[in-house]
C-alpha cells in the first residue's frame, strides 16, 4: 500500500527497491516513542539501512545527515507525507504529542522544498 502511494524508492536515499539488497521497510515519520500513530499516514517507504540508521533522529536532522552523506533525500516527498498526516490528524483528532513535533518538522523541511 506505501509502495503504492509513495513510489518504489527510498524516501531517504532514493534506492529503488529490489528483493535482494535493497528491501523496504515502513518509515514512521513521527516516531512511536515521540507520540506518532501506527497509521499508515505516518508511515513512507524507506530502505532497511535508511530506517535502522535513523532512529529516533528528527526527520530534518535526518535529512541534513543524508546529504552530508551524498544521499538525495526525497524532501518534497516527506512534506506531503506530513500534511497527509496532519489532515488525518484534524479528523481523527487526538494525537496531542505529535502535533508539536509534526509542525516543527513541516516549518524546518519546507524552507528547503517547494511544497508549501
């Protein structure tokens, strides 16, 4: 289903996804431990290495770390994600925790996209 919506690379590294070395895995953009809901909202597709090597890093300190790396975050893909998740959020309610850090996280990303 994330394939589907986001496409088949990594969001972090943009890999495309294959079945020997580069498998995806489900990336929480608001991690569990931060609030973030186990909805698929909050979830993009993301390579084994990108999502261990995260951890519970912010996604804008996680992606300066993979540019520095020579990566290619798909920044613009994050964003969307994110107001998806704000949307699901506003009708759903709830999620008291992640609406702080999901806000912080659109102002930092998107000085450096052009999704607004």
């Amino acid at each position: 289903m994330i394939i589907e919506r986001d496409g088949p690379t990594c969001v972090w590294c943009r890999r495309a996804f294959d079945d020997r070395l580069v498998r995806p895995t489900t990336e929480h953009l608001v991690p569990r431990i931060k609030g973030g809901p186990s909805w698929l909202e909050n979830e993009v597709a993301a390579c084994r290495r990108c999502n261990n090597e995260r951890g519970h890093r912010t996604l804008g300190e996680y992606a300066d770390e993979c540019e520095g790396l020579g990566r290619n975050p798909d920044v613009d893909r994050i964003v969307r994600a994110l107001h998806l998740l704000q949307a699901a959020i506003g009708e759903r309610g709830g999620q008291r925790r992640a609406r702080p850090y999901i806000a912080t996280q659109l102002r930092r990303l998107q000085r450096r996209t052009s999704i607004t």
